[in-house]
C-alpha cells in the first residue's frame, strides 16, 4: 500500500477538492470500509465484497455516473482476482440493465496516481454513459483524466 492514499493535486475544483484536502489531512483511505463515511449517495448492491452506487462528484455531461468499490484496499490491477472482476463484471451489467444504459464506458486507473491522475488510490471503476445533445442527437463529451 503507497503512502498517498489521495492525492490532491488531481481533485477537481470546489467541493470535492475541499473534501479531498480534509480526507488527507487523516492519513486514511476514504473507499476503506472502515472510512466510507465522505460518501453520502446510497448502495444499490453488493456482490462478494463489492459494491455499486453513483458517483459523488459526478464528471461534467454525463448522464450516470456510477462507481464499483471493493470493500479491501487493492491498488493495482494485479491484486485483483477472477472473484473480484466476476462481481465487478455481474454489477456492471446489473447497472446497465437496471439504468438502462445504451452506451457508455467502463472505467479503472490502477497504480501510482502521480500517474493515473486519479484523486483516490484505492482502485474503484466508473461506469458513465454521457448526456446527449438534444439539437445535434450526439453524445456529449465526458472527460475522464488519466495522467
């Protein structure tokens, strides 16, 4: 386990970074079952130590936003095992049935986050479908940083 556990500097702008700033400052890793208190959306299900709910801070334009969590700190890709992406996969297609989502991305940065960019290093995916533009029929464009 890296030291960092947030990193600051790639929390976007505002509240989220404020809270960010205040989870550092306990040395603590907020995805940890024991310190999943920043997070106040509900839990929509679980499978095997995994979990899924909507993304606090969600990114600009898109439509859902939604994160898997494990409730054991793993940080890099290797650490996972076929259990683990079995759930991850079962409440992956879970929310795309249930959301109804046509098209979207399934997402994870794994690693050092001076590297992957992203604010939390405790692995966790994103699953987004982006919002779309009503006059041109096109999907919006959804940034998800990486570096």
């Amino acid at each position: 386990m890296r030291e960092k556990l947030v990193n600051i500097k790639n929390a976007r702008k505002g509240e989220y970074k404020k809270v960010i700033k205040e989870i550092a400052k306990t040395g603590r890793c907020p995805f940890c079952k024991e310190n999943f208190k920043y997070h106040k959306k509900p839990i929509f299900k679980r499978r095997n130590g995994w979990f899924l709910t909507d993304n606090g801070w969600p990114y600009k334009n898109a439509e859902n936003h939604l994160i898997i969590l494990g409730d054991k700190h793993k940080e890099d890709f290797s650490e996972l095992t076929k259990k683990d992406l079995e759930s991850v996969s079962f409440l992956a297609n879970w929310a795309i049935k249930n959301w109804k989502i046509k098209g979207g991305a399934l997402t994870i940065r794994f690693g050092d986050t001076n590297y992957t960019g992203a604010s939390v290093a405790h692995l966790h995916f994103h699953i987004i479908s982006p919002k779309i533009d009503k006059k041109t029929k096109k999907a919006k464009v959804v940034n998800f940083p990486i570096g």
